[in-house]
C-alpha cells in the first residue's frame, strides 16, 4: 500500500492543499462557519486526490524515461503495474472531483479544467517551452482560486493567483535555461572527447556553432519573457493594497518583497552560465515565500 502513497508525491499534494486553506483562509479570516469549515476540508481533499492523479499520470506516461532516471518510482520499479496506475490515477481524478462537486459549481468547474489540463500536460505540454511552463504556474497558483472558491469569494485568491502565475512562470523559465545550458555543456563535452579532430571540426564549424547561435537567441528570448513577468508582477503587486483588499501590513512586507523581485530581474538579465540562473530561481522563490507572508498579514491584521 505504501508505493499507492509514494506514487502520489504527497508532500506535493499536501502543499497543494495548504495553498487551498491560505486562498480560503485569506476570504474568510478567522470567520469560519461549519458549512464554510466543510467546504474548504472538502477542498483541501480534492486538491490532494486531484495533484496525487496528475502525479501519478505523469508517472504512467513517463516510464520509460523514469527506467533511466527514476527506476526508484512505483512503476518502473514493478512496485505498480503501469495499467494499475492508470486506473488508479482515473479513480483519483473522479473522486476528487466528486469532493469539489459538493462544494459549488465553481469548485467544481476549477477541479474539472484543473484535471484536464494535468491530463494535457503529461500528454504534450511537459516539453514545450513556455505551454508547459505556462500550466505549471496556472495549476500552482489556481490552488488559491480553488481555495477562495470554496468560500464564495475570488477577489482576494484572484491577486494571489495572478502574482502568483507572473513569478512561477518566470522561475520555470530561469529552470529550464539552467537545465539547458548544463545540458548543451555536458553534451559538448562529451562530443569533444569522442569525436575525432577532423570530424570535430566539421561538426563545431557546421553543426555546434550553429548550434549555439539559435540556443543563444532562444536563452535571449527565454530570459527577456521571465525578466518581463517578474516586472509586471512588481507593477500588479500593489494592486491589493489599493483596491483596499488588504491592510497597511501587506504593503510593508512587501517592500522587500519587490526588492527581490527586482533583483532577480537584474540578475536574470547578467544572467549566463547555469549556476547564475540556479541563485536567480532561488531568489524567485524567496521573493515568492515573501509574497505568501504579505498576503496572510495583510488579511489578518
């Protein structure tokens, strides 16, 4: 049984449902009411069955890249059999989606377009270059949607969820260039070391340079697009305090939090071997663990 719990990646599932109580938690404050109390447990369960499913879909289309490089997983493993997991994940998916139907259609419609789009993106959409990296960040930050859902109330979730979204998506981008670029350097490594000189030659001068030259544009792109949500998540950021949907609590630590922010921008732009863009992805996600705490003071105090 315990491989059936591995196959989920809880502690996945469970940040899931933790981002689901702060979306609600920032609607509802310290205002619970059973019927509201219901709601979000009843959220927080689907959220967990909902990402476990995807999870373990993900891990049923992948197996036979995880035989070379997670053979540890249930199914490449033989721990699960590949039509088990299959069933498995589909029976997770239903029933997740029956917990958000008892909830309101709203909940349900998010668990719905939620599944699909986990369905799509082990399908197509995990090696496409912003697609996937735009899923990603909508699945993550659709958990404070769901969470506000299942109390009524979009308005604050919807803020958490676009900032959310902007900075996700710019950390996904700064991860794959550093994957890329420790990728293509191992991989020139490996040429220059088998390859004899003469066919090294005719491969650096016309396979390699040119090579480089379209992954240089393509990096260039890359990190224009995550410098660019990083900046618009500054500009949208303030928007809350504003609007009057949070307090002057929100606004102070969110000072540093955009300063981060700005900072990761400026560092993504100098940005050129992969270690420079692994400091960029962990200042991101400081920036972001900032963000979250502003959000939960700014609706408390």
């Amino acid at each position: 049984m315990i491989s059936y719990f591995k196959i989920l990646r809880p502690i996945n599932c469970l940040m899931t449902s933790i981002a689901i109580f702060i979306g609600a938690f920032l609607v509802v404050k310290f205002g619970f009411t059973y019927e509201l109390a219901y709601n979000i447990i009843f959220a927080m369960i689907a959220g967990f069955l909902i990402s476990g499913a995807g999870n373990t879909i993900n891990d049923y289309i992948d197996v036979e890249a995880d035989k070379i490089n997670r053979p540890e997983r249930p199914i490449p493993s033989g721990e699960i059999q590949r039509k088990t997991a299959l069933v498995y994940s589909i029976v997770l998916f239903l029933v997740g989606i029956l917990f958000a139907a008892l909830i309101n259609w709203l909940a349900l419609l998010i668990a719905v377009v939620n599944s699909i789009l986990l369905v799509l993106y082990s399908l197509k959409l995990q090696n496409k270059i912003f697609l996937g990296n735009g899923a990603v960040s909508y699945l993550v930050g659709s958990s404070f949607l769901f969470g506000g859902a299942s109390v009524g109330n979009l308005l604050i979730p919807l803020m958490l969820f676009i900032l959310s979204f902007l900075t996700n998506f710019s950390r996904e981008i700064v991860k794959d260039i550093e994957d890329l670029e420790g990728d293509k350097w191992e991989f020139l490594t490996k040429v220059k070391d088998r390859l004899k000189k003469s066919v090294e030659s005719v491969a650096e001068r016309f396979g390699i340079k040119r090579g480089r030259i379209i992954l240089k544009y393509n990096k260039n792109l890359a990190k224009n697009i995550a410098t660019l949500m990083l900046i618009l998540a500054v500009l949208f950021s303030p928007l809350p305090y504003l609007w009057g949907l949070l307090s002057h609590f929100y606004l102070v630590i969110l000072i540093p939090t955009d300063i981060v922010f700005i900072f990761a921008a400026y560092q993504t732009l100098k940005a050129r071997k992969s270690r420079d863009f692994g400091k960029v992805s962990k200042n991101i996600k400081i920036g972001m663990a900032f963000g979250l705490i502003a959000f939960i003071l700014g609706a408390v105090f």
